[in-house]
C-alpha cells in the first residue's frame, strides 16, 4: 500500500495528523506488509519521538512518510533494535558525562 493510502485509511478521525495510536497501527501494517519482524513499544517510542519534530504528540504526513523511511531503510543490513540500543548507550553516556564528568573521567583511566 502506498504510504498515502496508508495515512488515509489510519487517520480515523480524518485530523490530517497522527496521534500515537494511528501511527502504531499503520507502522505495525507497514512492517506486516514488509514482511519485517515486529517493532517493540520501546523502539517504536523512539521512532516517534524522533520524528515528531515539534513535540506536538502528533505527526504530519511528511513526519509520518520520513519515519516509514526510516524503518524501511533501517531494515536493509540493520536490526532497528541494535540500533536503537547503540544509540541509547551512548546518549547515557553522554548523560552521565554532562551530570559527572570526573566520574567518567576516573572509569575510563
Ligand atoms: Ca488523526
């Protein structure tokens, strides 16, 4: 199905947007169709936040169309879990060098 199709049939409430909700379901329908392997609420929570640029809870059809490019591509050669979890990793690290510095500085010499 192509990705307006797809927009169209899952914005129930014909809002021109995405809430949370119709986006699960069109990405779980996209990823059914890709034959993909499921997306987990936490990968998908990262997805979303990712592509909802203006924090608004809600995506545009082009946030919508970027974020099934995304895991369409992240598909090819990687598993979007790994991915996400690489990423996490070094934004905690990150974190914990922001909150401590001299702590990460001792851990890692
Ligand atoms: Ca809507």
């Amino acid at each position: 199905m192509k990705t307006r199709g797809l927009f169209e049939k899952h914005d129930t409430d014909r809002s021109g947007m995405f809430d949370r909700m119709e986006t699960k379901r069109a990405v779980d329908e996209f990823i059914q169709s890709e034959g993909q392997p499921p997306i987990s609420q936490t990968d998908f929570d990262n997805a979303f936040a990712r592509f909802d640029i203006d924090r608004s809870g809600q995506l545009d059809f082009m946030e919508f169309r970027n974020l099934l490019r995304y895991i369409g591509n992240v598909d090819t050669g990687f598993d979007i879990g790994q991915l996400f979890g690489i990423r996490n990793q070094r934004d905690q690290r990150l974190n914990q060098f922001r909150n401590n510095p001299q702590q990460i500085q001792c851990s890692l010499f």
